[in-house]
C-alpha cells in the first residue's frame, strides 16, 4: 500500500474540509473560545485518515509549540487586522477598503499554507500506525475530540465553554474530514 505524503495532501485536506457546511463556523468558534489551533486540529485529523495514528498528548503539544511562533507573530496579527478592517475604520467605511481587506485575507491564507506545509513535514516525520488498528469514524471524532481537550487544557474552569458545544463543533469537523477520505484516496492511487 503506498502511503500519501502529507505535504502533498494537508492542504487540498483543509480545502475540502473547510468547504463543507458548517465548518467554518464550527472552527472559528473553536478558535476564538478555545484557542484552538485550526492547523493543528486538521493535523490531527489527518494524522488519523493518512498515517492510520492519532497523535499524542504530547505529541500535539509539540505540533502547537513547533508552530506556536509563526501563529503568534505572523497568522494572528494578520487575521486580527483582516477582522478589524471588516466594519471599516474611521475615516475609511468597509466598502472602500474591502479591496484591502481582501487582500489581506489572501496573505493570510498563504501564512495559513506556509504554516500547514511546516507541520505537514512535521508529520511526515513520525513512524505509521497500523492500519488493522484503525477504526474508522470512532477514531475521527474521538481523535477532534482530543484536540479540544488538549487545548482546553490550558484555560482556568471558569473560562471554559460548555464542553458539549465545544465536541458538538469538532464532531463537525471530523465528519467533513471522513467526508474528505475519497480525496485522499484518490490522490493516493494516482501517485
């Protein structure tokens, strides 16, 4: 069996997640009250579909650290401005500078890229699973389940969202990433 390179797959793997209904909201939402790393949550589950593994505690702590530099400097400013620019700012209304604002989306989804090719390396480096242990759809959501532990880890109880919310969005996400396998498997048998 030949297994697909990460590289090559992570980010047609994000696209064709991300396009499913639902999924944005979902990640976005993950995101902002969690902290939770979109990049690494996709790992993950990609980890799952083309190594046959989930990663580990630790090893998702070394994903988010391995990436934490380039998030924090060069992904989140980006986005924050893209966000602030979304009502307009004085004295430059939305509709003049949504060109702008449009621009900028784009520089960060190649920050985004740029990002997913590090971590895709990442991965690549880490020894298979094996696939007569791999369970399929369980171990999809069971592992963005993981992920949403991982990083509400780091959050005092008292800022922690409901938890049932917050698995309810992951499972979102790893039903689009299971609908995403035929694409993996495709670009597989085409290598």
């Amino acid at each position: 069996m030949h297994t697909l390179n990460c590289s090559d797959s992570f980010w047609d793997f994000s696209l064709k997640v991300y396009s499913t209904s639902q999924v944005p909201s979902s990640c976005i939402e993950l995101q902002d009250s969690i902290g939770l790393d979109v990049n690494v949550l996709l790992l993950s589950l990609l980890a799952v579909v083309v190594k046959q593994r989930q990663l580990t505690t630790q090893e998702l702590s070394d994903a988010d650290r391995f990436v934490q530099s380039w998030r924090d400097e060069v992904v989140k400013p980006i986005r924050a401005l893209r966000r602030r620019l979304k009502p307009g700012v004085a004295p430059i209304p939305s509709a003049i500078s949504g060109p702008l604002r449009d621009d900028i989306k784009k520089v960060e989804l190649d920050a985004e890229y740029l990002q997913q090719q590090a971590l895709a390396a990442w991965l690549d480096e880490l020894p298979e699973g094996q696939a007569d242990k791999f369970c399929g759809q369980t171990v999809v959501l069971s592992t963005a389940r993981a992920v949403v532990s991982f990083y509400l880890q780091g959050l005092a109880e008292a800022d922690r969202p409901d938890r049932q919310q917050l698995d309810e969005r992951a499972d979102t996400v790893a039903r689009a990433a299971i609908q995403a396998i035929p694409l993996l498997n495709a670009r597989t048998e085409n290598q």
